[in-house]
C-alpha cells in the first residue's frame, strides 16, 4: 500500500464524515458535540462547543434559524431535535466559555460598511485574524435588521454587547456616515479591501453595484469589493448573514494574502455529507415541550431533548463484525494503523495481531455504502508481510501444518470410481468435511458414483485456501498447480465441492475448470431415502461467509432442506450479510479467544437450532455450545442414529485422524488396496481425558505431538521423573515448536495430564 | 528476557541420570535474538527444564514480542 492508495482508502471510508446537521450549518457548527455535552449536563461544554465556532454567540445563539434542523436524521424517528431552543438555552444560561485569541497585528486594511451581523461576522474574523478592521456605517447602533427583534428575544443589551466584543478585538466602529461617493472614494483610498453589508440602508447610492456578488467569493467586481449578508428571495436568514460575512473574511484574507480566491472553498458553507446513518431500530421519540414556553427549556429539558440525539456515525461494519469490535475502530483508522505498521523499519510492529485477525469474510464490505475492502486491504497486507519476512511465523503456522497434513500421504488421494478408468466428475469434499464428519463422505460419494453416469473420480485433499489466507502466494499457486495437474490427469471431470471456500477458490483462480457446488448438485438429483428424524421445531440456516457471492447456491441449499421437510426460519445476518464463523481468514488460528467470539457471534443470531453447510461453521457453532447439525447429517445419517444437533466438534486431533481413516477406510473397502504404512510413534496409544484434550486444542498441541514426544521420551529415556506421582516429563521439537508432555505409563498405554509448548529454542535443539 | 533467573524449587528429576536439577545459566534463542537465563537442568546429562508457567508465560510474551520486530 502506498500514500495514494491509503488516501483512497482513508476516503472510502465515511465514518468520519460530518453529520447531517454540521453539513447544513453553514458554518459547521458541531452540532452532534453540542447535543452530546447537554445530554451529559455539562453545560459549559455545549457552550464551549458554540463559542469555537459560532461568532456572537450570546445573540446568533439566541436567533438562530436552525437550518440543520431540517436535516436532522431524528425526522426519521420521532421529531428533529429543537437546535435553536437549545442553542437558547446554552447562551442564556452560561456565559461564554472559550474566547477566540486574536492573532498578531500582520497589515492589510480592511473597511466594513454597514453593522448587520454579516459586517458584524466579517469585522470579528478579520480581526481575529489580526487584521486592521474599520467598520463605518449610517447607523447609530450595531446589529441592523438585528434590532427589529423583541426585547424578550434578543435583549438590547446583548446586542450593543457586540460593540464590546468587536472594540476588544481592536475593530474601530464609526457611526453616523452619509454613504455617498466622497465616503466611497475615502472608503476605497484608505482600505486595501472593502465588504459591503446589503443589511444596511443607502448602499444603493455609492458606486458599486452589489446586488449580485459571486455566489463562491462574494466579489463584486475584481478590486477588493465584496458584499453579502441581507434579505435574498429566500428571505431574511441569520445563518445566511452569518455565512456571507464569514465566506466575505476568508475572500478578503485569500485577497490581501494574493492568493486564489477560490480553489478548496467546496466546503463552505452547507455542504453535502456522505455520512450514512441507519435509524431503523431506534425508537421514535417526540420533541421535548418547555413546560412553561416563555421562559425555555430548564436545565432538566435541555438535557432530555438532546439526549434525543442519536449522535449520527455510520459504524455499520463495525456494529456486525467481531474482528472490528474486538480492535475497537473503523475500517479508516485500521488502514492507517496498517499502512503505519508497514512502514516500520526498526520497532515493534503493533498491528500484525490486528492484521491477521481478519475474517477476510467480506461482509463489511457489503455492508458498506462504499464497499470498503478491508478484506482485500488485510489479505494482501499479509502477502506483503510474508514477501518482506515480517510475518510472525507462529501466527499461522499451525494451520498451514493442517492442510500440509491434509495434502500429504496419509490424507489425501485420487481415484477414478472403482472399477472404470475414466470420470465424468469428481467429488471434492474438501480437507474440513473429510475431518469433521468422514462417514458423510463416504455416504455422499456412494450416493453421487450411486445416480450419475459415467463416473465419479475422488480427490481427497486441500483447496490451498489457508495458504491464500495466509498470505503463501508461492504456496498457494503450488497447490493450485498440483490440483489442476491432478484434475487434468483425470480428464478434466467436473468437480463437485462440498466445501463452499474450495468452491470459490477453484471458481476464482482455476476458472478454465468446470465447478459445481455438492449442493446443486443434489438439488436436481434424487434425495436419498431419509433415516433420520427430522426435529420438530423450525431450525435456522447458517450460511458460510464464502457463499455471500452465489445466491443460487444458498438457493439449491434451501430447496434440499424443504424437501427434507426441515422448516426453516431465516435470521436477519444470513445470505449476502452472513457471519463467518472465525475460521476465515485463519482468524481462529491468529487470534485463538477472538475465534471463539466470532463463533459465539454467529451462533446467536438466533436461538433456533441451526443447520450448516460448512464444516467448519458447522464445528466452530457447535464449540461454542449451539445445537447445530450440517446438513448431510440429515441426508445421510450416521449409522449410529446420534442427534446430529449434538455432535461435538471434533477438535484439531479427531480431525486429523478422521481424514486419515477416512483415506485408509475407502482405500480398503472401495478400492481394495492396502494401507498407507503408520510411522512408528503412532503405535503409542494415548488416553487423554477430555478437559487436556480441550487444553491441547486451544494450544494448537495435536495427539499426533504428544505421540511424537512420548516415543522419543520412551526410546531414549530422557525425560523428568516426579518421584511422588510417578509422572514424567518429556520434550520434543518435530520442527519449530517445542511440545512438552506430561505422562504416565498405563497398561495399555499412556495417560496424557499435560500439555504445553514453546518456540524458543533451547540448548542441544537443531535450530 | 535476557539475564533472568527463572529457578524455582521442583519435584522433576532427571530420569535418565536420577538426579536432582540444579539452577545453570543457559542460552535461550528465538529469531536471531540469545538470552541467558536460569533455568533449572541436570547437572549431568544437562536436560533444561522449562515448566508451564514459563513456557506460557514470560517466554511467549517474548517470543510474541520478537515476532513482531
């Protein structure tokens, strides 16, 4: 990622877009900040808030024509806040907090004619900004059009309060001028630049036609004229006064400083936001009502009408997804840290955890208004990390050890249906369902070689995903270049994948092959004769996140399961919008307690019992302690009759050794051939009770480790001793990682009480 | 990590040479970086012992934090 493509994505992102109601301020007052303060009783924070930004605040706030009003997204349940009455509340209740500094004295004149609020606004900001402000006007008293209010709305005082203000900021204020031509030319010789309140008698008399100033820079004129402020067609507008004065100092200022008068001015004034805001789900409120309407709002109604204030965010991804919640930002923030934590040469990266928890699921993605890509963003920030040696090697190295496993000898083949030497297509389980729930494959690939015609090829193995996951691109194209090779070997069947994350692998990176998901498959074919029962109570489906893209195979799924008669009852983050269950990404692996929160997460969407069709939502649902069944459990029920809603999940071991099993058990009985030859360790026999077993599979320790170091241990005789228990303590590092085994010898084999591991490397270990 | 004592009395013995483990400096390594730590060891066939509380603790912490270098 370079600087641009991080500004790209940085504006993808609309989280920090202003809300509706500072958009339609035209000077951008922060509204939502202001509610927030009221809402939490810290009044001199609202007027804090005010004073920042709203000049005079002690009369604009008393006036104010609300035009954010009219934006406000509570309109969209209940009533819009009451902006001006709170703004008067503010003002009249707290004085002011925050006075503006004026900066130091830097030339340029500056003659104001006229004393509306928009000459009032421009003195103030030229001022403040250290420049030499006259105002001069025909008027005896500041405020013009100002001074038509009533006493009980805009006291007198308050407003000659201004003639104060502006003397405090050095402003000279010159009543009781003819404006005629001999004051213009004064006017024009003395000041380097002029603004011209139309809110304010006899402009129409001096030599300047101000009538139509440019609507972007309020010239009138190319000689250091602007005017602005007064009645338009839309009426006599206080923010409008305030704007124009405003927009005419920042002109005068680019003026006097001989810049352009109009490059990046988009945003002054009321702007479109593309903040995006749901309100579904909030409940509609009313608009809280002063219970005595001449004095206002009392510090009490204040407080309840802004907590009204549904603080506008967008937040949308992050309301969904256990990753973002977990590290607590939004997709701009994160592409920040990432874009940082790439940048470091020398330190500690703080980001890689972060970075590797993704789901890469997409589903922010399509929440987003934007389709922000933070799964893109994530999974090629790791190819990055990979190519540059700074990818933490344990992050995922437990899982790639899986699916090295699974590709090996002793899980994966390829065979022609027995009997023939041809296949029209070829079933691809996929590593996960040949792990999680070998008797299904069996009974899947019978039922497929059982009612297709012209031959059903097997291919036990490994999609390469969690390479691609992993950021391995080199390892990635390697497996899909075995795959392909072994594919075109077999004539280029059509493969039939039960997995949805094979399905969308071969689809995007083999597209010359030809893919079908198991689930369409079956759909057009004979079910088979059901064995088991079907529960009584609607179960809810669990989409896996690789099949957000492939509505016709969620589809197929959902006519499999009618025909089943299994009533179904959709829950709301299903389909496009579903969860991933922890293992995208690896995430599970990356970041082992973040894992089981996203399976928890996308357990509860609802509290029916669910059904999967994917192996490892399927495993990672159930480990979190739902009732959850995959859906060939129902097709083809194990023998056994167990209630597939309470198969437990298998775990990293019972994986491991059911896709063994699996490949030994359908060599033996379909193909007739012999066994692939066991290395020796695994002749030792483990009794593992199962709170060690769960112990092992949050601490990534496999059966097949504690075999390996118990035969070591056993062969050599280096091992600890407790004199006490008779226990012993073993250790052994196959390749990277270090497994200690504490063990007892049984009669029948060996009883495991503990198990831990380490990377470091000790004295005497090969490195 | 480096220079630190992680000795702590134990009821593990050396099996291969049944005897007692005693405290002895030894080099740790991970990612290109050596500590030398106190661990307690055989004093005759040198089998360092690293117990689970270590291991999950203050070495992965460093280990992790080396990960990230």
């Amino acid at each position: 990622m370079d600087q641009p493509q991080l500004r790209t994505l940085e504006a993808t992102c609309i989280q920090e877009e202003s809300p509706q109601c500072s958009a339609a301020c035209p000077i951008h007052i922060d509204v939502r900040a202001f509610m927030g303060c009221l809402a939490k009783e810290d009044w001199r924070g609202a007027r804090r808030v005010l004073d920042r930004t709203m000049p005079f605040a002690d009369i604009v706030g008393r006036i104010c024509d609300e035009p954010c009003r009219r934006a406000c997204k509570r309109a969209e349940t209940g009533d819009p806040l009451a902006v001006g009455s709170l703004e008067r509340f503010c003002v009249t209740t707290v004085p002011m907090v925050l006075k503006q500094p004026r900066l130091p004295a830097k030339g340029g004149s500056v003659a104001v004619i006229g004393s509306g609020l928009s000459a009032m606004t421009a003195a103030l900001d030229l001022a403040r900004k250290g420049r030499n402000v006259v105002m001069m006007t025909g008027d005896e008293e500041v405020g013009g059009s100002l001074r038509g209010y009533a006493e009980e709305i805009l006291p007198a005082r308050v407003l000659s309060g201004a003639v104060e203000t502006l003397d405090s900021y050095g402003v000279n204020i010159q009543f009781g001028w003819s404006l005629n031509k001999e004051f213009f030319d004064i006017v024009r010789q003395d000041s380097d630049a002029v603004f011209f309140d139309r809110d304010c008698a006899g402009l129409a008399s001096l030599p300047v036609d101000c009538t139509h100033p440019d609507p972007l820079t309020l010239a009138v004129g190319n000689d250091g004229c602007f005017a602005g402020g007064g009645t338009t067609e839309n009426g006599f507008s206080i923010m409008k006064q305030v704007e124009d004065g405003r927009r005419a100092a920042l002109s005068i200022e680019r003026y006097l400083q001989k810049v352009s008068l109009t490059a990046q001015r988009e945003r002054e004034g009321a702007c479109p936001t593309r903040l995006h805001t749901v309100t579904i789900g909030i409940e509609s409120l009313k608009e809280v009502q002063p219970a005595d309407p001449s004095t206002g709002f009392t510090q009490q109604e204040s407080a309840r009408e802004a907590s009204r204030c549904i603080q506008c965010e967008c937040m949308e991804c992050v309301k969904q997804c256990a990753f973002l919640q977990e590290f607590k930002d939004y997709p701009k923030r994160l592409v920040r840290k990432i874009y940082n934590n790439q940048a470091i040469v020398q330190g500690t990266r703080t980001a890689n955890k972060m970075i590797n928890s993704c789901m890469l699921c997409g589903q922010c993605t399509v929440i987003c208004p934007h389709d922000f890509p933070m799964a893109t963003v994530c999974r090629s920030t790791r190819e990055n990390m990979v190519a540059k040696s700074t990818m933490p090697p344990s992050a995922h190295e437990f899982a790639l050890q899986d699916m090295e496993f699974s590709l090996g000898e002793f899980s994966a083949m390829t065979r022609h249906q027995p009997g023939r030497d041809s296949s029209r297509f070829l079933f691809y389980p996929g590593c996960q369902l040949a792990g999680s729930a070998p008797f299904a494959v069996e009974q899947t690939y019978l039922h497929l070689t059982g009612h297709l015609a012209g031959g059903v090829g097997l291919m036990l193995g490994c999609c390469g995903i969690p390479a691609h996951w992993s950021g391995r691109q080199e390892l990635f194209n390697q497996t899909m270049q075995s795959f392909q090779a072994e594919v075109n070997r077999l004539g280029d069947p059509l493969i039939i994948t039960a997995c949805s994350s094979c399905y969308a692998v071969f689809k995007e990176f083999a597209p010359e092959l030809q893919v079908q998901s198991l689930w369409q498959i079956l759909d057009r074919m004979e079910l088979p004769e059901r064995k088991t029962a079907i529960p009584p109570q609607p179960m809810t489906i669990h989409d896996p996140c690789t099949v957000r893209h492939d509505p016709e195979i969620r589809a197929s799924v959902r006519n499999i399961i009618k025909k089943l008669g299994i009533s179904i009852e959709e829950q709301p983050y299903s389909g496009e919008l579903t969860d991933c269950c922890g293992y995208g990404g690896l995430m599970q692996f990356a970041n082992v307690p973040l894992g089981e929160k996203a399976a928890r997460a996308k357990g509860l969407r609802s509290d029916l019992d669910g059904l999967a069709y994917c192996a490892m939502c399927r495993d990672n649902i159930a480990a979190s302690g739902r009732r959850i069944a995959h859906l060939l459990d129902y097709l083809f029920p194990a023998a056994e009759q167990e209630d597939p809603l309470l198969r437990p999940n298998p775990g990293f071991s019972r994986r491991h050794e059911n896709r063994a099993r699996l490949k030994q058990h359908l060599l033996n009985t379909l193909w007739h051939e012999e066994p692939v030859m066991t290395p020796d360790y695994k002749s030792i026999k483990l009794f593992i009770p199962p709170q060690v077993m769960e112990l092992m599979n949050t601490r990534h320790i496999l059966e097949d480790d504690i075999q390996k170091v118990i035969f070591q241990a056993e062969q050599t005789g280096k091992r600890l001793v407790d004199p006490e228990n008779g226990h012993f303590l073993a250790s052994f590092k196959p390749v990277r990682v270090t497994y200690w085994v504490e063990y007892q010898p049984d009669k029948q084999g060996y009883i495991v009480h503990n198990a831990y591991s380490h990377r470091m490397i000790l004295p005497g270990d090969a490195k | 990590m480096s220079n630190f004592s992680f000795i702590s009395e134990t009821e593990w013995r050396c099996g291969c040479c049944n005897k007692e483990l005693q405290p002895r400096k030894v080099n740790v390594e991970y990612m290109g970086s050596v500590f030398n730590v106190e661990l307690m060891v055989c004093p005759v066939c040198g089998f360092v012992l690293v117990p689970e509380d270590l291991a999950l603790g203050k070495m992965l912490e460093v280990e992790q934090l080396l990960e990230d270098k």
